[in-house]
C-alpha cells in the first residue's frame, strides 16, 4: 500500500474490503490505517449506523458500519473485523467497520458490469452516489467501487444525531 500512495509501478490500486456480505473496492489514496476493531465508545443521541469513537494512533475516530449506513444488515463483529480509515488527504477523521481486509485487487483486470442491463436487486449499496462502478471477477463475485471521497459529501452520511 506504501508503494502505491508513494506513485511507484503498482498495478493494483484499489483496497479489497468485505462489508458484510459484500465486497467493495476502496481507492488506496483515499483509504488510511487499517486498524483492528477494538474497543469502540458509544455516543448517545446518534444514528445506529454510527458505532462511536476509536482511538487509531491517538487521534479520535469516527466508526461507521457501511452496511447498516447502506440500509443493510449490521456487520457481524469477530476477531477478523478492522477499521478502516480515511485518508488524511481527506480532512475527515471517520473509519469504516469492515468484516474482512481481502487484499489489494485491481479493477482493470475484472469486468465493468452494465448497471443497465443488470437486474440485480440484492447490493444494498446500488443507486448511491459515492459507488462509482460495478465489477465482476474471474471468480464470479461481485465487487463495488466505493469513493470514500463521494461518501464524505453526503448530507445523510454527514448528520449522525438522531
């Protein structure tokens, strides 16, 4: 990940995440730290997708579990949960509950699915702004394109009190 936020030749330029049941592609330059799921501190009087505050190399972090935020089922929570979290280049001190850390992929080797011609129902993240594309891999699974950069522009997303 050093490689790529540095420039260097890398092909892979996108950080795989499982959130939940899906699978999303996250932009290195935008993504930060990728922390373990600790303890989180609840805050009163806010939305149930906004788990609370992490402490992530001692700076407050904001946690959101995508899934419920996408009108989803919440993340199940276990020992394979991780933060991750945005990049400072995006002046947003927040992270996002991810069930798994797959790995770095790289899009230009999947298929762009024709959000058109697909009658896929089931991605609780479709018609949002902030998913930029769609993906097919050579394993069949399905991969969102998330733009944490989109994410941070929504009004929905950035009001968290009840």
């Amino acid at each position: 990940m050093q490689a790529a936020k540095a420039g260097t030749q890398v092909r892979a330029n996108q950080l795989g995440v499982q959130i939940g049941k899906a699978r999303y592609l996250v932009d290195l330059r935008e993504a930060g730290e990728i922390v373990s799921a600790g303890n989180l501190t609840k805050v009163p009087l806010t939305k149930s997708w906004y788990l609370g505050l992490s402490n992530v190399r001692g700076s407050l972090t904001s946690v959101i579990d995508y899934s419920l935020f996408a009108r989803g089922e919440p993340t199940f929570v276990d020992s394979s949960c991780r933060i991750l979290a945005f990049s400072n280049s995006l002046s947003f001190n927040s992270g996002l509950l991810v069930s798994k850390v797959l790995g770095l992929r790289n899009a230009d080797e999947m298929d762009l699915i024709d959000e058109q011609a697909s009658e896929s129902t089931d991605d609780h993240a479709q018609n949002k702004t902030w998913i930029l594309n769609r993906f097919l891999d050579a394993d069949g699974h399905i991969w969102s394109q998330l733009s944490l950069s989109l994410l941070v522009q929504d009004q929905e997303f950035l009001h968290i009190g009840l």
